[in-house]
C-alpha cells in the first residue's frame, strides 16, 4: 500500500538532487549517503530529500500503512468506551464491551504485523507504535486547545479572575507544544519512510 503520489514525488525530488558544493547532479547513485562523482563531497541523500519535501508528511511513501493501526486502536478506544459508559446503565453492554475491545485488540496486533510486513522490515512495527504517540498527541491538544480557547473567552466575557486566565494560558501553551513535538514526530516517521522507499528503489 504504497501511496502513489507520495512514492512519485520522493523518486522526483530524489532524481533532481543535485550536489550542494558543484551542482553535479545525483541521480542514478544509490545509497543513503553518496559521494559526488565530481567533487568529492559526501551528502546525505535521505536527509536532502526530506528537507526538499513539500507535501503533507502523511503523504511519505508508507507512511499510511503505518498509521492506520493507531487510527484503528482510536477507534475501537472509543467504541469500547461508549460501551462502557452505556454498560453502566445497561448491564447487557459490558459483554459487548469486553468483544469489542478484545476482537479490536486483535484486529490491531495483526495490523502492526502488517505495517512492519509491507514496511519490510521491523522498523515498521516500531514505527507505527510511535504513530500512535503522535495521534495521541494530536487528539489530546486538540480537545486542550478547544477548551482552553472556550475557558478563555468565558473568562474574559464572565470577567473572571487572573488564575482562571493564567491557567486557560498555559495549557493553549502545553497543547500548542504538543502539536509541535508531534509535527517534529511525523517528520522523523516520513524521513524514515522516505529512506525505506529509497532503499527499495536502489534494490530493483
Ligand atoms: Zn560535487
């Protein structure tokens, strides 16, 4: 499930390197650091590819075979948790729960087989473990920003004090923290992603 524009677009960006001391071009070396023909000079070509890299880090060669374990773990999280929540009126939902919870588990351990199968490597598996952190942190700043933003305003309009401020304050700090560490995540995942499609593409 490699997403074909993201495949295109790092095989293009990897054909138009060129070298960064005498411009001669790159294309056709393989290995993830070369030495210019010309000059002599050493330069990563991973590293030179992620930085020419314009798109969403999402759309990296791989990346989505990576990500959608955790996409799954969120989605069966939150149907459990209704189910749990309902389960506490209803008796009868517990078990349904329990399945739901137990069968996703399942469904998952064999998605993050998956993801290290078509990663090609047990990288794969490390790697969508880490997505998972990211999603998380995604998810919970999100929900932070959201309401810190409300608790803000409601501050502001109902003149409440400065604590109520302060702290609104800090937490859209935390959470817009969050959000960076996590980008710097998705790119250490994509540059990953991007060196595996490259290793492959040297191996055909
Ligand atoms: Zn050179």
């Amino acid at each position: 499930m490699v997403s074909k524009p993201g495949a295109e677009h790092t095989e293009s960006i990897r054909d138009s390197l060129l070298c960064l001391k005498c411009s001669y071009s790159l294309r056709g070396l393989s290995g993830d650091v070369v030495t210019c023909p010309e000059c002599g000079e050493r330069l990563n070509i991973v590293a030179l590819v992620t930085q020419q890299w314009h798109d969403p880090w999402f759309h990296a060669p791989l990346y989505l075979v990576l990500a959608i374990p955790s996409v799954w773990a969120f989605l069966i999280l939150i149907i459990a948790g209704i189910s749990f929540a309902v389960s506490s009126a209803q008796p009868t939902a517990l078990p349904i729960a329990f399945a739901v919870l137990l069968g996703g588990a399942a469904v998952w351990l064999a998605l993050i087989y998956l993801a290290a199968k078509k990663f090609g490597s047990l990288e794969g598996a490390y790697l969508a473990m880490f997505v998972h952190l990211l999603l998380g942190g995604y998810f919970v700043s999100c929900f932070g920003v959201i309401g810190s933003i409300i608790g803000l305003i409601g501050a502001v309009l109902g003149g409440g004090g400065a604590d109520v401020l302060l702290q609104g304050g800090i937490i859209l700090v935390v959470c817009i923290g969050i959000v960076v560490a996590a980008r710097v995540g998705e790119r250490f995942v994509a540059r990953r992603c991007i060196r595996q499609h490259l290793r492959r593409l040297s191996k055909v």
